[in-house]
C-alpha cells in the first residue's frame, strides 16, 4: 500500500470523526496537498483500516459512540503493525490538561482543538506525511540493497562452485600427473640401474686385470669410469628414494624428535671418534609424525650439519624448537660452511647443490625428500644461513 500511494505522490492519511460535517472539513482544508485522503466514522472502522493500508498519520476526534478515540489509539499502540502509527486527536472542548495527558498515555502524538486553526494543521501533516515519505525512500533503499546483495552473493556463490570446480579439476590433473612422473621415475630409475652396476663391475674387473698392463693414462679412463658410475648409481638410489617417499603411505604416530635426533648423531659420534664436536639437542620434542618418513628428514638435515661443519674449528650442531605465531618450529641448526641466501631458489631442487664435489661430496638429493616428506604431512621448511657462519633449517608439523 505504501509502495502505491508514494509512487503516485499521493500520501495516505486517514481522517476519523462520526460527524460527516467535521470529515468534510478537514477533507477541504487538506485537499489541495496531494494527499490519498481515507475516511472512518467509527474507532471500529478506523481499526480495521489501519490493519489494512499503511498511513502515514491519523487525524481522530476523541468523543465518538462506542469506542471513543483514545481507546481506538490505545488498541493501534497495542498492535506491531500499527504502534508507530503518528495519532494526532482533533477534538473540541477537551482543553483540560488531564485530558490531553490521557491523549499522550494513549499514545497520541499531538492535539489539536476545534476550531482548527488550517495553517498549523497542514503544517503538522505536512511534517508527518514527509517523514512518511523519508521512511518509504529508506526502506526501498533497503530493499534495493537486499536485492543487490543477494545477486551479488548469488554470482559469488556461482563464481565459488565454477572456481572449485577448477581447482577440483586441476588438483586431479596435478596429482594424477605427479602420480605418472613418479611411476616415470621409478621405473627408469630401476631400469637404468641394472646395466649401470653392470657397466661399474666390468670397469672395475679391467683396472683390476689390466693394472699391470694399462697405461697410465688408460688406469685413469677406467678410475674415471668406475667413479662416474658410482655417482651415477648413487644419483639413482636417490632419485628412487625421492619416488618412495612420495608413494609410501603416511603413517603417523606420536614421535619423540629428541630421542630420534640424538641417536643418529650418537650413530655420527661412533662412527666418527675423532671428531670433537659440540651437540645440544632440547629435551621433550614431541611431534605427530610418519616414524620412517621423519627419520629421513632428520637424518638429511643432521647429515648435512655434520658435512658442513667438517672444517669448522669448534663445530656446533644444535637441534631444538621454538613456538611462532602458535606453531611450534623445529630447527637444526650448525655453525658450519652456510651458504648465500641469494641461492635458496636451488636448495630444495633435487641436484641441486650450493657447494662443490671437491668440497664437500654429495648428490643434492637429500633436501629434496626432506621438503617432500615434510609437505606430504602438512608441514613447511625454509633455511635461513651465511656463508661461513652456518645454516639453520627450520620446519613444521600439523599438530
């Protein structure tokens, strides 16, 4: 009803007295404002208008047969759908202050007495019909914007399911295509690898048979060849390790770290009894884990700190963790050789090596799988180092 009277720029207002005389009255003195003007002769009828048509303002005598004005006020203010209704009582000969605050109690909002004066009543309903207006234009602007938000979030919905989709596409096509190089891998890897032994024993059954015989410069062709196989079988089992690690199921289990790292470096210590070296490992560190999987990833890390850390005069190996941001990190961490952070792009490469053959050995293999086992359970790994003054390896696990 509102919608329809403002569109049309005809404002509802509802008139009520049971004298036809004093409803024609008013009617004239408020006919020219472009008002939509209804008329009740009861408080009943006013009733049931009300419930009917949304008014901006009512205009109601208080001394009418049956239900009188300020009964018929006090059921509109009893009403959701009317109890903001604007009431203004025109009445005559109800000067009194008792009654006027009777009026108010019932929830009138102003008085007039009759006589009317015209200037201060369209005045009055000039006012109320604006704020009539005021409140239509907010509630359409509302509902222009309910309208919009929920095309908006229709669209965004629609642009969620079509970009999941994708996503959902694309991870099966990445997983299936990771899943197609791994078996690559492998495969080629096993393949290579027979007649790669094959070729490294024949090299060596010749520099053994011919040592005698050979040339100085043919034992070296064949120390050669016998050390490029080596490398190469080393390169392989490497590379076929890399593939087992990413198609080994994940079995996880609550890990002692501690434990684990100071019996591999107890492994190192034996191993290697003339080594002096300085070993800190922090008690307690607990993480949720695949036991063969977290194995490697310490055992690269802790190999790499005991390489590097050849050549140091007082060599340090620390393992230990930290909590960040509510996540507990890992770190191993030693005062060896370092690197340039300038080349961290390479370090998790499989290959990929930031110091040389001559020295310190190695195929570049071992960062790699630590990065893939630790990204297979959830986690992250980053190095931060400086050349000369050691390298720290840092990773995480989901709790």
């Amino acid at each position: 009803m509102m919608k329809d009277f403002v569109n049309a720029k005809n404002i509802p207002v509802l008139l009520v007295d049971d004298r036809p005389e004093n409803l024609t009255a008013l009617n004239g003195l408020l006919e020219d404002m472009g008002l939509h003007i209804f008329t009740a002769d009861s408080g009943n009828e006013a009733l049931r208008l009300t419930l009917r048509a949304d008014f901006a303002l009512v205009l109601m005598d208080v001394q009418m047969p049956g239900m009188n004005g300020f009964e018929a006020a006090e059921l509109m203010r009893s009403n959701p759908k009317t109890k903001h209704l604007p009431i203004i009582f025109v009445t005559a000969g109800m000067t009194d202050l008792d009654y006027q605050f009777k009026g108010y109690d019932a929830g009138a909002v102003d008085y007039l007495i009759k006589p009317v004066e015209p200037v201060i009543l369209r005045s009055k309903v000039k006012i109320f019909c604006e704020l009539y207006r005021q409140r239509y234009e907010l509630e359409l602007h509302r509902r222009n914007l309910e309208l919009l938000v929920e095309r908006r979030t229709a669209q965004l919905k629609h642009a969620t399911v079509q970009l999941e989709e994708r996503v959902e596409e694309r991870t099966a096509e990445l997983q299936q295509a990771l899943k197609e190089l791994d078996s690559f891998s492998y495969s080629v890897s096993h393949d290579l690898r027979a007649p790669l032994r094959h070729l490294n024993s024949y090299a060596n059954i010749l520099l053994e048979d011919c040592m005698a015989e050979c040339s100085g410069q043919a034992k070296e062709y064949l120390q050669r060849l016998v050390s490029v196989t080596a490398k190469m079988d080393s390169l392989i089992e490497g590379l076929l390790n890399l593939s087992r690690m990413s198609r080994a199921p994940l079995k996880l289990k609550k890990l002692n770290l501690s434990d684990m790292a100071a019996e591999m470096l107890n492994d190192l210590l034996e191993q290697h009894p003339k080594r002096t070296l300085t070993v800190t490992i922090k008690p307690g560190m607990v993480a949720k884990a695949d036991p063969v999987l977290i194995r490697a990833v310490l055992d690269n890390l802790l190999s790499n700190a005991w390489k590097y850390t050849a050549k140091a005069a007082a060599a340090i190996i620390e393992v230990g963790s930290s909590s960040r941001e509510g996540e507990v990190q890992f770190f191993v961490r030693d005062n060896g050789a370092g690197f340039d952070m300038t080349h961290t792009d390479k370090l998790f490469g499989a290959f990929q090596r930031l110091h040389s053959d001559g020295d310190y050995p190695g195929i570049g293999i071992g960062l790699a799988t630590a990065q893939r086992i630790i990204h297979r359970h959830g986690g992250k790994i980053w190095a931060k180092a400086e050349p000369g003054k050691g390298a720290t390896f840092y990773f995480t696990l989901p709790d």
